[in-house]
C-alpha cells in the first residue's frame, strides 16, 4: 500500500514531497536524481528501493526540489540547498537520530549532512555514490567530451517522444536489466523532471566535491559499490571509503547502477545492510554485533551453544577450516582472545539460547 505524501518548504521556500513507510529502526534515504513518489512504487526499475527497504525498516524518501512532486521551478540547485532540504524534511518528518543511505549523488548530500550533523546519523550508508563529479575527476579530454555530449542529450531528447535519447542513459543505469525495467525506467525519466532541470541537474552534479566533509566522518560507515558499474566507476566507490576513518567497503558482483530484485547483488546489499544496521526483526545478538555477518553470527551463537568446530561445521555444512577462519575473524571484531570469553560476552547479549 501506497504511504501518504506529505509536504514541508524548505528555507528558500521550495515545497519538498516527502513520504514516509515501513516499520522498524530508521532510515532516511538522502534526496537523488530519477525519483516521483507517485510512480517509485510500480516502477520495477526503481522499486526495490521503497518496497524491500519498506519491509525492513522505517523509511523516509523524498523527491529532491525541482524532480517529482517537489517544487519544478526552483530558485537554487546546489550542494547547499540540498543540505538544507534535507534539514528541512528530517525536521517536518521529526527524525531525530537515524540511519542515513546516499544512493548515486545523493552520496555527496549524505556525507555533507552526517559531517555537519554528527549527533543525528547513527549510521552511514553509501551505495554507488560518488564524492567527486564527474567534472572533478581529471578526466581526459575524450571522456569530457563525452560527458558534454550527454549534456546536450538531456537538453535535446529528455521530454521527446522518440525514447531512443533516453536510451542512452537506461543502458548505463541498468544494463543487465530485463527489457521491460529499461522501457519502465525509460518512461521514468520524462515524469521526473523537465530536460531543463535533468541538465541543470546533470551540471550540477558535476561539480560536487565532498573529499574534506568526507574525512570528518565519525558515524559507523559501510561503502558499496558495483564491480562493473557503468554510471559510476568502482572506483569512486572506494575513494569515499578510504576517505571515511573505519568504513567497510563490499564488492556488488553487479554492472547495474540501479540493482534489480531478482539479482543475487540486491540479496548481498540487502544482507550486508541487515548485518550493518539491522532492521526489525533482527536475530538476537545482531545489535550488539553490527560488525559480524550474517554467517559469522551464527557460527558465534553456536559457539553461545558450547558446540566445537566439529559441531558447527556439520550444522552449517561448512569444512573445519572454514569455521576456524570464521572464529578467527569473530574474535578479531568482538574483541576476544578466547573461546570462554567469546561465550560469555555472546551469552550476554542474547545469543547461545538454544
């Protein structure tokens, strides 16, 4: 079901729509390009970014000013404005302490708030972000060149009938994607914004340059990144998490900027966020251990159990080896030297009940 739209004005007077959905601990998903609340729901190419988040979690999402059912027609796109319509929401919707996840260049927004707002972002999650534009990145003359020509088609084919312009830009968000994602997301770009305002938009992303509020970051931070990403280089991904202290960076086996649900990298995301920053629901044991996995948890709770290797290798159908390399990286996060220690500190924080 469809959450309400709500709305609030941001300090220069834009009306920013903002939603909120789901159950659970919360996250707030930092404004970017290519979303309408009216359509983020059917649209399969953008879905699984409300609907899976919305089972986990309580979400909260808005269209950024001058895209979707925000404002069109807006005074100022800019770094600044965007940190300030994301102070704006977060205070109308009443988010006091949160989790916050920077898609794409939303990234930038994400990491410009969590380093001015330290006492309110619990939790820092990135994912196909970027810190720099493409504008920033020293790139050769040839690929500028290219970025130009992208340029002109937004201006030239965004709002056309002929989707063959837009094409361009589905096959770099999602090539792997099934054809009627890529027609749907296709159909998506027209609606969010005007070809005026997707190559303001465009520009201004170019010239974002978040490396200093990056290295301010104090908050638990988990970077990730597609391998093969067309739209933002992997690159990127892991330059924000050498620049955030302590961030874990993980590999998405994916080409696609915007993953699809039936993609084994969306199921990766889904658990390595869960393992992070874990949503209602959560098995025992998950809070008090957000740096152990999904596996590594269970291999601990066994351990709770006063099961030896032997054991948990044949309850989780795992070799010996393979549970003892999975202890040895236990220890190292929880903080332990030794099995007994390990059961008492696990016991403690609600794991071992058989």
């Amino acid at each position: 079901m469809k959450p309400e739209v709500r709305f609030c004005t941001a300090r220069d007077g834009v009306k920013l729509a903002y939603t909120v959905s789901g159950g659970g601990p919360p996250v707030v998903r930092a404004q970017h390009w290519f979303t309408h609340l009216e359509h983020d729901w059917n649209n399969p190419a953008v879905r699984p970014w409300a609907e899976d988040l919305s089972r986990r979690y309580t979400l909260l999402r808005f269209d950024q000013r001058g895209t979707g059912l925000s404002d069109r027609e807006v005074p100022e796109i800019s770094l600044e404005a965007h940190v300030r319509d994301l102070e704006a929401v977060l205070d109308a919707a009443r988010f006091e302490r949160f989790a916050l996840l920077g898609l794409s260049q939303g990234a930038a927004y994400s990491i410009a708030y969590a380093a001015r707002h330290p006492e309110r972002v619990t939790h820092l999650v990135i994912c196909g972000g970027f810190a720099r534009g493409w504008a920033k990145r020293s790139l050769s003359p040839e690929s500028l060149e290219q970025m130009q020509t992208l340029v002109k088609l937004i201006e030239q084919g965004w709002g056309s009938s002929d989707p063959s312009f837009r094409q361009v830009f589905a096959t770099q968000f999602m090539p792997d994607a099934s054809l009627e994602a890529i027609h749907a997301f296709n159909d998506l770009m027209p609606l969010t914004a005007s070809a005026q305002t997707a190559a303001t938009i465009f520009k201004a992303n170019s010239v974002l340059d978040v490396q200093s509020e990056a290295r301010q970051i104090r908050c638990p931070t988990l970077v990730l990144h597609g391998r093969g990403e067309m739209r933002i280089p992997f690159e990127e991904g892991r330059i924000i998490a050498g620049l955030i202290p302590g961030s874990r960076f993980v590999t998405l086996e994916t080409r696609n900027h915007l993953m699809m649900q039936d993609e084994p990298a969306w199921r990766h995301f889904l658990e390595a966020l869960a393992a992070f920053y874990p949503p209602a629901g959560a098995a025992p044991g998950a809070a008090a251990f957000p740096a152990l996995t999904g596996r590594e948890r269970e291999v601990l709770d066994l351990i709770a159990q006063g099961l030896d290797n032997a054991q948990i290798a044949a309850r989780l159908d795992l070799s010996e080896k393979t549970v003892r390399n999975n202890i040895t990286h236990i220890f190292d996060k929880i903080g332990v030297e030794n099995r007994p220690q390990a059961i008492v500190l696990a016991r403690d924080k609600g794991l071992g009940a058989r």
